[in-house]
C-alpha cells in the first residue's frame, strides 16, 4: 500500500506503542489497513480494529478493508456477521467497537488499533485490552483527532517514554485535503475548534461548552421584518417544553424571544407560538426524535402535531452528534475570524444564562444536563446546526433536511 511521508513515518517506527493525533482526512483509515495488514501477514497472529461505535467499526474501515486484502489475494474467509477475515496464513482480524467493552474481554491479540480513541473510554484500554497483549508481547496504534485533554492526551504525552512514540499532524499535513478548502474552514469554523479538527491541538475547553458566547453576542435586532418567517429550535422535554424564536438574516441569525413551559406538551407549545406571533410563517428545527414519540396524550407524534398547526418541519432522521451541534453554535457565536453571525435579545435571559453555564461533566466530553441548561441550548442548538452545519467528513451521517407536506401559517 502506497503511504503518504507522514505515514511512513508512523508506519516505520518499531515502537511498541504508537500515538498519532491527526486532523479530520489526514488519512487515518487509511493508515490503520496498512498497519492491521502488516502485522497480519505473519502467520496465526490477531489483530483487532477497534472503533467508538459498531456503526463507526463497520463503516469506517470494514468494505476497504476487505477490498485491500482480496486485491493481494490473502483472504481465506470472511464473517459479514461477525466482522472478522480469515487470512491463508492462519491470521485473524477482527472489527469491533467500545459500545460494550467488557465483550472484548478473554482473548488475546498480537496487534491492536484503537481509532478515534478519544471517543472511546479509559477503561476499554486500560482495564480490558491492555492485558489482551500481555501474553503475545503485541502492539498497539492509537489514532485519532483531539478531543480537549482526556485520555487521549495522557497516551500522547508519553511519547519517547519506553516504548511509547507520538506524532502530531495536521490535516494539511495528510494530503488529501486542498489548501483551499483548509482557509474556508478557518474561516467557516471557531478559532478552538478548528484547531482541534484541523491542525489536530490538544485544545482545553475548561469545561466551558459554549465557550465562544461573549456579551459581543448579545443585541436586539434593530427592525424585526414584518414577514419574514420565523425559525424555531423546539426541544421536546415536557419538563420544561422549550424553543427559541429566531430571525434569519442573510448569513446572521437573531434569537428574538425565548419559550418556556413547564409541565406541557408540544400541542400547548404550538398554541404559544400562534399567541405570540399570529399569522407568521414558521419553520421548526425540533429534536429528530419527535418524529416517533410524543409529549401529548392523543398518541400522536411531536412532528405530526407540529405539522397539524401548519408549521413546516425541518429535522433528519436523528440527532447529529451532540458535539457537532455545539460546535455549530459555538462557530455562528464567533468564528475563527472573530466575526459574530448569531444573536440573542437581552430578553432571553434563560438562554444567555444556559450559554454562560452549560458545562461538561468532569473529566468527559459529556454535557452535565443536571444544570438544567440543557434544554433551551438544545434547542437553539437544532436549529443552528441543522442551517449551518459542521461537516467533520464522518462516516456515520444524518439524513438531510426534511420537509413536512404541512403548509406554512399566512
């Protein structure tokens, strides 16, 4: 397999350990074939691909996989169901995910990759797979873009300790990403975020989801139009039932009020909104999930009851990550040119103070819901991301935009 120089550079090092950070199409799939490839080539050995989720583990690197290895002709067998090739010579590899890390548990492997790995928990290596190469003496790559300072980075850190060597490369760096297309990212993306994604930056978040929202973005709109169509993010929690009533301006969006209900149902809150703001267009960016449960006792679905009072629905067929919805709005709070495209009326106190507040659990990447904040930055957070989103090319997608047949309110 042809490798790029950075590549060949992790390929050749004989480290026992290897930690790579690298920014979004560096070429990490790529890399981790190779690797799986060469240590399988030796006779009766197991290596094991590991990725955060079965729908990551499958479609990330499975098809390609199989493709590189029946190209050389080396395939014995393969498992579909079970995820696993059968070489000539006796060698075995197997695909799996963290999803239930103590099913990884009683083998033993000569070769280890670890994708994503700060998507994936401590204790699947430390607890789990690290004694899984005690036996065979065997190695392992850990590879992945940064996610603040978790695990992750204590791996990175011990580069030239023992056994252990890091590298760190941008996505530049990978080659397969155009110069062009690197600016506009720069541009389209916060300063921290890019950093992480793109130049591949141990970047530490103090805990601070929103952290990009400053008083800069707080302003009323000087002139609300008078028809032009309002776009809402709706969270479904009935406890309470929250949403954000925004303006689109051009590339700029401007929350004008907020909505908050307690004990209530997405019918109550529809009712609200008509209240509020009689013979307008509205748009609604609810949480995917709605399109089968519901928060009314009539048995119909949330999207459904939206729809019947003739507001317009635009959801995919599931959340996006929750980090890609925060990272959309902290990217319209301020970009990494310092431009501000989202604001939010000093009325909306509930949210300012959910942006100021919302904060991730200690030690993970997790949003501490506990506070409460949750809600209406969820909300706020649909809408955003579902308009302005951020593509980090994962394999695991969302549907695209979808529209109800519902007729907009006149």
């Amino acid at each position: 397999m042809k490798l790029t120089d950075p590549q060949k550079t992790i390929s050749s090092s004989d480290s026992r350990f290897r930690v790579v950070a690298a920014g979004r199409r560096f070429g990490k799939s790529f890399l981790s074939i190779n690797e799986l490839a060469k240590f399988s080539r030796m006779p009766n050995t197991k290596c094991l691909y590991v990725a955060p989720t079965y729908r990551q583990a499958k479609q990330v690197i499975w098809d390609e996989l199989k493709n590189r290895l029946h190209l050389v002709n080396w395939i014995k067998r393969v498992n579909e169901s079970d995820l696993h090739i059968v070489l000539k010579n006796g060698s075995i590899i197997y695909i799996r995910s963290a999803d239930n890390r103590e099913a990884l548990r009683g083998a033993k492997y000569n070769f280890i990759v670890m994708d994503e790995c700060a998507d994936i928990h401590s204790d699947t290596w430390y607890q789990v797979l690290r004694p899984t190469l005690s036996d065979t003496g065997g190695h392992a790559l850990f590879i992945g873009s940064p996610k603040g300072r978790n695990w992750f980075y204590d791996l990175y850190s011990q580069g030239g300790e023992n056994d252990w060597n890091s590298w760190q490369f941008t996505t530049l760096d990978g080659g397969n990403v155009d110069e062009n297309e690197i600016i506009q990212a720069k541009q389209d993306l916060d300063e921290r975020t890019f950093e992480q994604e793109y130049e591949a930056k141990f970047v530490s978040y103090s805990g601070v989801c929103y952290y990009s929202f400053t008083e800069h973005n707080i302003k009323s709109m000087t002139e609300i139009p008078p028809t032009a169509p309002l776009h809402i993010g709706m969270d479904f929690n009935i406890d309470p039932m929250s949403a954000v009533v925004c303006i689109q301006d051009g590339e700029n969006a401007w929350v004008i009020d907020e909505i908050t209900i307690y004990s209530s149902n997405t019918n109550e809150m529809c009712e609200e909104i008509k209240r509020r703001y009689p013979k307008r267009g509205v748009i609604v960016y609810p949480d995917a999930s709605g399109v089968r449960r519901t928060t009314a006792s009539t048995g119909i679905t949330d999207h459904l009851i939206l729809q019947q009072h003739g507001f317009n629905v635009r959801t995919g067929s599931i959340n996006p990550p929750v980090a890609e919805r925060i990272a959309a709005v902290n990217s319209r709070l301020r970009n990494n040119e310092n431009q501000h495209k989202l604001y939010i009326d000093p009325k909306c106190k509930q949210l300012r103070e959910g942006l100021i507040k919302m904060t991730y659990k200690e030690g993970t990447r997790q949003p501490d819901k506990s506070s409460g904040y949750d809600h209406i930055t969820d909300a706020l957070g649909y809408y955003i991301e579902r308009t302005w989103p951020i593509r980090n090319n994962r394999t695991e997608k969302y549907m695209p935009t979808r529209r109800s047949t519902g007729r907009s309110m006149r």
